[in-house]
C-alpha cells in the first residue's frame, strides 16, 4: 500500500517514529519514496504527483501491534510529534472484546490505528 504526502520530510518522521513500537522501519528509499515495513517493505509514502493534483481524501491506516504496550508505545510516540489523537488507547468492544486500539492523525490529515487483538 502507498499513501501520497504534501510532505515526504514531516511525514516520514511521524512514521519512524510511531511505527518503530510496531517493530516496523524504513527498510527502502528509492526516487522519493520511503518504503517500511518489519522485513521488507509493505507500507510506502510518496509525493503528491504534482502541484496541479487534487488533494486524495482521508484515508484509514490500520497497522497491527505485537501486544498493547505496543499500542500505548505508538500513541505517545504520535503524541510527542504534536499529532492530533481521534482516539486514545483502549478497548473497542463493538469490534470484539479484545480489540485494543488508538487512532491520530498523520501530518497530511489520515486517519492512523495501531491495534492488537490479542487479550490483555
């Protein structure tokens, strides 16, 4: 999956640093494009293509954590980047009983989740 930025600099540093609780980093840079992921790349940033693109809508990023400190790890991490928290961490019983998530904003407006399914 890859999502397009207005700025491939702040939002690279909101996704190193939130995404390295989940275990994941930077693992390929190639014309302008970050790739991350655990072992190899599955997640990418971009460029807008160009300044005459519309901007894209939101979009909902769910990336899974090992454990809910994990979770917690992401959040504060967001946190400390200035990122607007939709959700802070906690148990979503209308997805299911052990459904433990956050949700904040990244640089360019999406709506980004950090969950684990595991019980506490």
């Amino acid at each position: 999956m890859e999502i397009q930025t207005a700025d491939v600099t702040a939002s690279a540093a909101f996704y190193d640093a939130v995404l390295a609780p989940l275990g994941a980093g930077r693992r390929i840079e190639h014309q302008g494009r970050i790739g991350y992921g655990v072992e190899r790349p599955e997640f990418w940033i971009g460029p807008v293509p160009g300044p005459t693109s519309p901007r894209a809508r939101e979009s909902h990023l769910a990336f899974t954590a090992p454990d809910r400190s994990a979770v917690d790890a992401f959040h504060q991490a967001a946190v400390a980047l200035g990122a607007e928290v939709l959700h802070a961490p906690k148990v979503w019983p209308q997805y299911h009983d052990t459904y433990y998530a956050v949700f904040v904003r990244d640089p360019d407006g999406n709506n980004v989740e950090a969950v684990c399914e595991r019980p506490a």
